[in-house]
C-alpha cells in the first residue's frame, strides 16, 4: 500500500495523564507538513464511544480541524457519508474491538476509502485496534481473552501486537502464536510508543517516554525471536520518564 501508517502500540491522546497532550500525536500532525491539519477521528473500535470522542476534540482543539466519523450516528455527531476521509490530513483510529471495527468498516466501504486516502497523502494513525487494523494479522482481545487474528486490512505486511509489555500475557502469546504460525511474524509495539510505516516500510520507531520498547518478532524453526528496533525518544519542552 502507497501511504503513511502510524502504529501506536498504546499511548496518544487516550492515555495522556492530563490534558490530553501526547508527543507520538504532535509527531502524527508535524508529519501532515501543515500547520493546521484536517483530523478526523474515528472511534468504530469502541462503539463510538461519546467520551472517548469529546476526549479527541478537546485535545486537538486550536491545534487541527477536528471531526468525528462516527458510524453508529452518536449526537452531536451524526452520520456523515464516510468519502469524507478522503478530505482529511489524518485519519486517527482509536482504540477498542479489532473484530468490531473491521466488520463495521467493510460494511461501510472503509477499507477501501482509506486506502485510496492513503495513497493521496493522508497519515493512517491509530491507537491499539487503531494499530492492529492496519495489518494483515494482529493478536486482539475482541472475543474476551488474548487471540490471533488474520483478518486485518493487509496495508501493512505481518502481524501486529499492542500493549507488548503493557498488558499481562500480550507477549508470551503473541510469541506463542508466532513461533507456531498462528499469526505472521510482525511488530510488538509497547505502551507510549509507535512505529512509522510509509509505502509498507518501517521509517523509524518513536516513543514518547524512555524503556518502552518496539520488537520485530521472527519466526525462526519453531521459536519466536524478537530483534529489537531502534527507538527515537521524542523531544520536548518538559521532561517525561
């Protein structure tokens, strides 16, 4: 796929301590190269969560045009005909039920809109099942426990794995899955950081808090083997841990 993914392992706007402010989102509109881009976020994962939407335009408020695509038709929202995403700088996917989102968006015509957005310049970011969605397979929580998943949109090749370190078993059964073939080999991306894709290639790892890393898992015989990727810290103003 033609296009920029930002893979976000866990972090952004959705799990800032504060004011909602996150560096992984400020790099997400510097790589727009507009100084105020169109932003629009699609909270499908969560069952367009009505907080977790308000959340995104409070934090993006005087910084990006911000809308919502809420496909359940929440107020004040509405129903807005999804070919808007093709006006957009950046689509930002949040968090929650990787099966949901996925089934929700074929029946929209999601998956092909936001391919098409992609190849003309507009950054795919996405938080959890907003980082699974992007690639051909994922480990998910959709059915209740931890379980792979090969049904993603294929723009990314391989599997994605949030919350690496994050969440309890997220790495022991993601490597599991690997080393069997369950999933394909792909990135394990922690809480606080994210990997920048552009035409299905890694440009780099980014986190905004140090130790949180980024793995690309391997399968090798019938082991599971992770490299880690180098990770740039990202800047700021204050100091962050």
């Amino acid at each position: 796929m033609k296009g920029t993914v930002v893979a976000v392992g866990g972090g952004g706007f959705s799990m800032s301590e504060s004011d909602g402010s996150s560096l992984i989102d400020d790099h997400i509109l510097d790589l727009t190269g507009t100084t105020k881009p169109r932003v629009c976020f699609v909270p499908t994962a969560s069952g367009d969560a009505d907080g977790y939407s308000q959340r995104f335009e409070s934090a993006f408020a005087g910084r990006a045009e911000t809308s919502v695509l809420s496909l359940f038709c929440h107020d004040p929202w509405g129903y807005t005909d999804p070919s808007m995403l093709l006006e957009q700088d950046v689509v930002y996917v949040g968090g929650g039920s990787t099966v949901n989102l996925l089934a929700v968006w074929r029946l929209h015509g999601l998956d092909d809109l936001l391919g098409e957005a992609a190849a003309n310049g507009t950054v795919l970011a996405g938080i959890s099942a907003g980082m699974n969605c992007w690639f051909d397979a994922s480990s998910t929580d959709s059915y209740g426990p931890l379980a792979p998943l090969r049904d993603g949109l294929g723009f990314v090749t391989g599997s994605a794995c949030p919350h690496y370190l994050g969440e309890l078993g997220r790495r022991e059964k993601y490597q599991r899955w690997v080393a069997s073939g369950e999933l394909p080999g792909g990135y394990a991306v922690d809480d606080y950081a994210a990997v920048v894709f552009r035409d299905g290639e890694v440009v780099e790892a980014i986190s905004e808090k140090t130790e949180h890393p980024v793995y690309r898992v391997m399968r090798v015989g019938d082991d599971a083997v992770e490299e880690p990727v180098a990770v740039r810290l990202l800047a700021s103003t204050t100091s962050s841990s």
